[in-house]
C-alpha cells in the first residue's frame, strides 16, 4: 500500500468534488491534510462558508486521520501555505485543484468574467506554487499538480476564459518541471472528467455513477507518491480510464530553397506535406525542437553548399 506518512499535502477546493476525494484518500493513507476551501458557488460569487471545509476535514479525523480546515481563497495563496507551515511545519505536496466555472459565449463574455477565471484557475496556481517552492526547494522534496481541463486542450463551446486559462496551466507545469528537476520537485498536470457540482449539468446521463471523482483520485495520488518519478507528463483521466497526452507535429516540409526567396506560393505547393500527420513527429525538450529546427535548416545550406558544388565543378 502506498503510504504517506510523515507528509504534507495541501489539497485548494477540497471541500467538494474532486478535491474531497484527493484530501479524503491522502488523510487514509497518512498524510496531515490542509483541506483548502472559501466554501463558494461554482461562479465565485455570492457568500461563503466554512462548511465544506469543516465537514472533511471531520471525515478525515473521524477515520482516524491528520487535517486542518483552510478558509482562505487561493488568491491568499501565501496564507494557504502558512496553514501548513503552522500546523504540521512543512509542505510536501500542493494539489492545485480549486475551481470555478463563468460560462459564456464569446460575444458575451465580460472582462470579468475572463479575469476571475484567470485568476483563480491559473494565477492562483502560479502563487500556491510559487509561495511552496521555497520549502520544497529547501528540503529538496516537492510534489506539485496542476488541473487543466479537455475545454482547454480540445476547445469547449462557451469557455473561452476556462480553456485559456487551463491550457496556461499546461504551460506552467511543463517549465516547472523543468525548474524543480535540480531539487528534486516533479509537477504534472492532469486533465479530468467527473461528476460534480461543476459538471453535473454538462454530462450525459450514467455520469453520476460512471464519472466518479474518486475514480480520479488513484492517478493524483501514485503522482504525489515518493515512489513516481513522473514529471512534466500531462494526463487525461476519467472513469477509470488513464491516458498520458503529448504534442504531436507532423513530419512538415521545408518550403525553403536555397538561393531562392520564399513565398506564399511555395506554401501553398507543400500544404498536403505540412498538414500530414502520416508520420508525425513529437519532441520531448525544447531543445530537441531547436535541434530539428536547425537540422532542417542545415539542409538547405548543405543543398545550397551541394549547389555551388555542381556550379563550380560544371
Ligand atoms: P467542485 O465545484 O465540486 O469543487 C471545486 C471546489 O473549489 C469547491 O468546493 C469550491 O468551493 C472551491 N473553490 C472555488 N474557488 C475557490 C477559491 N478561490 N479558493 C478556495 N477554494 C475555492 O468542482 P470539481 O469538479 O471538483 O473541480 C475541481 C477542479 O477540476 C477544478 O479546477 C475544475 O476546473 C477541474 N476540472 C473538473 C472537471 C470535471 O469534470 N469535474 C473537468 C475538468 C477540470
């Protein structure tokens, strides 16, 4: 049994959904548990309470478990992280997971409406992970999850804030992976699918019993688990069903030629090689991207080189 004893794990929006499922499960198997929730609607407006928060973090002690109710939003991220320091000392583990949602089509999405999401989706991950990262840095231990969504990967009709905002996620978990490797801090993004009050009236029937968060919470867990190397991997989960996702190019052409200006025609004569993904391509490392970049490049000088070659030779 995968155990977490003696580590701290801070679980935003644990008071329902998803988050429940992680903070209850992380209590079961030993963790000290900072259940992070303000307690709102699925809007971020209207009042706030307590409650959720209380209630699992009572579930946690009633088993047996170590857990502190956290009311703060995530936009307090620096007082999140206070509440574990001066409850158990320490934070092991962050699980980015507060959300809201302000579905709106484009033509009538506010600035409000783009900003709030904004803020407490992708901003208030930057300044959880931002205000952890000193401690994990210094204990040289550290793992960090993201949530990131299919709306922000695939596109979702009336949440271009929410997709926006998710995908960013993807973005500041792939460089954060790369900035925590030295010290030994992973961070992966997941992207769910589950019956909740976010959700409950976008899914089609059966969800309810199919969707459960809990059958997200396995996949969270072993990626915070001492034992999961993983990093920077970005993960689609849902009833049961885990997938790991990457970009993929395809093989693409090179329009250049040598000795010659480029032009939008010779764009349009290569289209069918640009868009084809019969042999598709995906780098791991940036820098895997600027060698092929390079490579590529290097062989229209090797043709131009091959050219003046001929010229001179006839
Ligand atoms: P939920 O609405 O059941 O739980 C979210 C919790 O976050 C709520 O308890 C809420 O009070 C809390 N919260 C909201 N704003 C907060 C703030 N500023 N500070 C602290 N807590 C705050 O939603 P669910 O479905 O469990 O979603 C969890 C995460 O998973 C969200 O980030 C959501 O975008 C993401 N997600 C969920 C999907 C699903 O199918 N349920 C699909 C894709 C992503």
């Amino acid at each position: 049994m995968l155990r977490f004893d003696g580590r701290v794990v801070i679980v935003t929006g644990a008071g329902n959904g998803l988050g429940k499922e992680y903070a209850l499960a992380f209590g079961e198997r030993g963790a000290s548990v900072v259940v992070n929730d303000l307690g709102g609607s699925t809007s971020g407006d209207g009042s706030k309470s307590s409650r959720p928060a209380d209630e699992v973090v009572d579930l946690i002690k009633s088993r047996g478990g170590k857990a502190v109710a956290d009311y703060h939003s995530v936009e307090d991220a620096k007082a999140v992280i206070q509440t574990a320091i001066d409850n158990f000392g320490r934070v092991d583990i962050l699980v980015n997971n507060a959300g809201i949602l302000r579905d709106k089509s484009f033509v009538n999405m506010t600035e409000q409406d783009w900003d709030l999401v904004h803020r407490i989706h992708l901003r208030a991950a930057y300044l959880l992970s931002h205000a952890a990262w000193p401690y994990m840095r210094k204990q040289k231990y550290g793992k960090v999850i993201v949530t990131s969504s299919t709306s922000g990967l695939y596109g979702n009709f009336g949440q271009a804030n929410y997709s926006a905002a998710k995908m960013g996620l993807v973005g500041l978990s792939n460089t954060l992976s790369l900035e925590g490797a030295k010290y030994n801090i992973t961070c992966n993004t997941i992207a769910p699918t589950a019956f909740s009050r976010l959700t409950q009236d976008l899914l089609p029937p059966g969800a309810e019993e199919n969707l459960k968060p809990v059958f997200v919470m396995p996949l969270v867990l072993y990626l915070c688990h001492e034992s999961c190397a993983d990093t920077g991997s970005l993960f689609e989960v849902a009833g049961g069903w885990i997938g790991k996702v990457r970009l993929q190019k395809s093989s693409g052409a090179m329009v250049r030629r040598a000795n010659a200006p480029m032009t939008v025609e010779d764009v349009r004569d290569n289209w069918q090689e640009i868009v084809s993904f019969a042999k598709p391509l995906y780098h791991l490392t940036q820098a895997d991207q600027v060698t092929h970049i390079m490579n590529a490049v290097e062989s229209i000088t090797n043709t131009d080189q091959a050219n003046s070659n001929v010229l001179t030779e006839t």
